[in-house]
C-alpha cells in the first residue's frame, strides 16, 4: 500500500490516490488511527523539504507575512482541536443507484475520519498579518499541482472570514499527536472543522485575505451543490450553490449489504455527524424501512467538530430486509429520507437516510 497506509484500504483512485478504510476498521475507533485515514487528492502529492518551507500571507492585510515551520511554533501559542473531516463526495456511490455520475469517485460510505489536529490557530496568523478593511473571505492555495481545464494550478479553497476568525480554524503539523504524514498535506494544512473536507487545504503555500470566494477551481466551479433536476449540460457554474458547512447524517458500517446474519436481536453500528460540526443529538435504526425505530446509544463523549460512533440492537426478521438509520444534530437538522432528494450531478453531500439489505436466517 502506499503512503504507508493501512494494507485493508479501499483504493477507489490509484492515480491521484484516494482511499479510506473498510467500514469496519472505520467504525472502531473514534480517533481514526493515521494509516486508516481517508486519503482526497487531487493531484500529487509534493515533496516539500520543512527546512526550505515558507507559509506567505498576504491580500487586503496591513503587513504580509513570510513564515517558516520554525516561525510558526517559536510565535504562535500551539493549540489541539479534535476535527471529523469528511468529503462532500462521500456515499456518493448511493447516488449511482439513481443515475449515473461520470467523472466522480466513487465512494461508499468511507470518506470521512476523525483526526485530533494540533498546530497555530489561523485567527492568531491573521491577526499578525493585520486585517485590512474590505476583508470577507480568506483563501488558501496548496503546493500541489492539479490540471484541470487545460490549466495546471495549486488546489485551492476559500472560507468567510467569520469561519477562518473562529478558533477551530488551524494550520495543523501534526495529526493524531505525531508528525502530519506527507499524504495529509506536510508540512502544513488547514484544517475547517465542520465544513467539507475540501477547504481544509493540504500542503499549504499561500493564505491570501480578499473580498470575495477564492476563484480557483475548485471553489469557483466544483464543490457547488446543484438541485436533483438540474442538468449537467446546461447548469451554469454560478447557480451551484458553494458548499461550506457538512450537513447532518448517519451511516451504518455493520451489517454491510448483502451481509446474512441470524435472525433475532443484532447489533447495528456505524458514525453520525451533525451540521457544521453540530453535536449529534439523536441516532435511530429502523428494522422495517422506517415505520418504527429503535434509539441507538452514541458511543464516546460530544465533542465539538467531532462524530459521534453509536451502536443500536433491533430485531431481525428471517428473510431479506432493509435496515435504515438516520440522525438528528442538537440544532435540530435532519436527514431527507430518499436519494431522489439528495441526487445530483456531481454527487456531493448526500445525507438520505442510509440504507443496507441485510439477510435473516434461521438456525436449524
Ligand atoms: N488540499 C490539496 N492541496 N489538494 C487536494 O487535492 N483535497 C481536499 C482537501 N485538501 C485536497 C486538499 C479534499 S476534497 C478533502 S476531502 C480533504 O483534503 C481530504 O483530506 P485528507 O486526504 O487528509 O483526508
């Protein structure tokens, strides 16, 4: 496996890399261990030497910035923030069973993980550069390189400047307490808890504070959310909504579809995430397509920014059956109950109720 990533994960892209855990590994521990970590790239994945590195800062700022790995911890205060990443495209693979979705990765329900985050926060960087007047969004460019359109360019992302002015905001160099892994964006990368996984940007060379959303791709034109009846062919970039905050849901990560398992009481598992980074509030499994539902127990303690893994014990008919599952967040959002309702042409944010076909048999 490359990257040194854990040997059982799913590869959906072996070029870029984009991968994550089965669904088991994903549901056991509530701090993803690194080699199982989802892994979304767009393009490759640089070699930065951290001696030579410099962080640049600049835009609507009263003093642009140049900064070294070494600058950053000798004169920031250093801060931990636990943070659930997860990409707009993850259970985009549902979405197939409605239409087709060309040109996207495929993914099931594994492009999500739970990392603890340590490095400066962003505010405290801006703040040190000096926050001009006209100032709204913050962008962000990494050192990669990606192609798209004929052009070859740095992903990059942008956030309202109330987001990046928060205190879960960070310029993280390290992950789960050790040093951040080349593949997750060393020496530096953002980190959005609560908004999708694509404007936390790894490798990142340049912070610029502007007046308006990033027009790099990948915030100008990918990453909009589009109604289920719109048309890839003719829907205009600007009319995409540009996604921020994650949306509410739950997944089961156990039973797997197609699973046959003994009829009688089964335990359930999977991960909820709330809004923006919301507490999760409730996770309830339906045994019978969603007319009655069992309250499962959520796992672990709330955290802020973080998923919450739960567990439920329902009943299990003999025979094929559908078990659903779906959360609530402590801001009061749910879940739409069908795909028709979350489908779109470039399959992002998909929060349906989830639904596996599972198979009860009788021992004999
Ligand atoms: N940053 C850069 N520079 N290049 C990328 O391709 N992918 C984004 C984001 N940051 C990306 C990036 C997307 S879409 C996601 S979901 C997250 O990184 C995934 O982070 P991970 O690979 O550490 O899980």
């Amino acid at each position: 496996m490359p990257f040194s990533k854990h040997p059982s994960l799913i590869i959906r892209q072996a070029d870029p890399f984009n991968a994550g855990p089965p669904p088991d590994l994903l549901s056991r521990d509530e701090i993803t261990p690194a080699d199982l970590f989802f892994v979304r790239n767009h393009g490759n994945v640089p070699a930065l030497d951290p001696a030579v590195y410099r962080l640049r800062v600049g835009g609507l700022v009263a003093r642009p910035l140049e900064l070294s790995l070494e600058d950053l911890r000798r004169d920031f205060a250093e801060h931990t923030v636990a943070a659930t990443l997860q990409c707009a495209g993850n259970r985009r693979m549902e979405l197939l069973s409605v239409r087709e979705i060309p040109g996207e990765v495929p993914w099931d329900l594994e492009a999500i993980s739970h990392g603890v985050w340590t490095g400066v926060r962003l505010s405290d960087v801006l703040a040190r550069a000096g926050i001009a007047a006209g100032a709204a969004h913050v962008a962000f460019t990494g050192l990669d390189e990606v192609e798209r359109r004929g052009r070859r360019f740095g992903f990059g992302a942008s956030i309202p400047l109330d987001k990046a002015l928060g205190p879960e905001a960070l310029l993280a160099y390290e992950m789960n307490g050790a040093p951040l892994p080349a593949i997750h964006g060393a020496p530096l990368r953002l980190v959005v808890p609560g908004y999708i996984g694509a404007r936390s940007v790894k490798w990142l060379g340049e912070i610029v504070i502007q007046d308006a959303p990033s027009d790099n791709y990948f915030q100008s034109v990918a990453y909009r959310l589009f109604p289920p009846e719109a048309d890839a062919a003719t829907a205009r970039d600007e009319d995409g909504r540009m996604l921020g905050e994650l949306f509410t849901s739950a997944a089961i990560c156990a039973p797997l579809t197609g699973e046959t398992r003994p009829a009688g009481p089964t335990v359930v598992r999977g991960y909820a995430v709330g809004q923006g980074g919301a507490a999760v509030d409730r996770v309830e499994v339906s045994a019978d397509d969603g007319r009655t539902w069992t309250e499962a127990t959520l796992l672990g303690e709330a955290e802020p920014w973080g998923w919450r893994l739960w567990e439920a014990e329902v009943e299990l008919r003999p025979g094929l059956q559908t078990l659903v599952a779906r959360a609530a967040d402590a801001a009061g959002h749910g879940q739409p109950a069908g795909l028709a309702e979350t489908w779109n042409f470039k399959g992002y944010m998909n929060n349906a109720w989830h639904r596996v076909a599972v198979v009860g048999i009788i021992k004999t």
